[in-house]
C-alpha cells in the first residue's frame, strides 16, 4: 500500500512538471496534442508522455496513450534490454525536467508484459518473461500460470515461466 502511495504522489509530480511545460509551449505537437518524447524505439516510433502525462507511443497515423486495453502496442520496447530501457527513459525524462527515476517507476512495465503474454506470441513472450524485474513478478503471476498451463505454448518457454512462478 505504501509503494502504491508513493506511486501516486511521484505521478503527480510528473503531472505538475508536464502541465508547466504545456503552459511553457514545451514539448512538441504531435497529431494536435502536446508530446514529450523519452525514448526512441528502432522503428522510428517514440515512446514519451503526452500532454496530460500519460505514457504514449507515436504510432504512423496516431498518437497512443497508454491504456490496459492498448498496452500490446507498446510491445516493442520489450525488445530492448529492460536496464537500456530504463536508461534511456531516465534520461529522456531528464531532458524535459523531469525527475528520473518518478518517471522510470511510473512506466506502465507490468501492465505491456501482462497485455503482451496474453497474446501468447511465442516470440514476444518469451521477450516479456524476459523483461521482468523481480518486483513486477507478483503483478503478472495469473498470465504466468496460465502460459505454463497452456498445452499449446512449446515446452521451453512453459518451461520458462514455471520458472518465474511464486510460491502463494
């Protein structure tokens, strides 16, 4: 509970530098809306915080902000090494002002693997198992269980995951 609160606080921190720079004109505008890029992803999309400090992703003909229903379309930062990620975010986020490490944590992590094992894309499964810090393991134990139950899944990557499987 108190790592939660301490979440929310660092968000609104991150919310009240993102509105200053709004007001600024900071940022750049991207499909009419503000966007801070953070992180450039290999594809050319961008992953950053938009104008009301929701993490979005730049996609070809839109802007995405983060939302549980739409976190598989950030699958590609999975591709990257979690600690490169993070180091870029970090950084990003010190480019505009930002407190790293509040914006580093409040990075919706858990919530693309947890989109991500549900699509159960063998590649991209085994990235987001990968992924996992050893404190974001608790927050995705019901997708894990289901992938080392899943009979379709290949034995390595079922393997894979009752690995990272908690005692209850």
């Amino acid at each position: 509970m108190y790592f939660r609160a301490t979440l929310d606080s660092m968000h609104g921190t991150v919310e009240a530098r993102i509105r200053e720079l709004v007001e600024r004109n900071g940022g750049e505008i991207f499909f009419g809306t503000r966007f801070f890029p953070l992180v450039d992803l290999d594809s050319g999309a961008r992953v950053g915080l938009d104008a009301e400090a929701r993490f979005a992703i730049t996609l070809a003909d839109a802007l995405c902000a983060y939302a549980p229903d739409d976190a598989h379309v950030f699958h590609e930062v999975l591709e990257w090494k979690r600690n490169e990620f993070d180091d870029a975010l970090e950084r990003g986020a010190a480019a505009h002002g930002l407190v790293p490490i509040e914006v580093s944590l409040a990075f919706p992590s858990t919530g693309i693997v947890r989109a991500v094992l549900v699509k159960n894309m063998h590649y991209t499964t085994r990235l987001a198992l990968q992924w996992l810090r050893p404190s974001e393991m608790r927050d995705v134990q019901v997708e894990v269980r289901r992938l080392v139950n899943d009979r379709a899944t290949p034995t390595q990557l079922r393997d894979f995951a009752a690995r990272l499987i908690l005692p209850e």
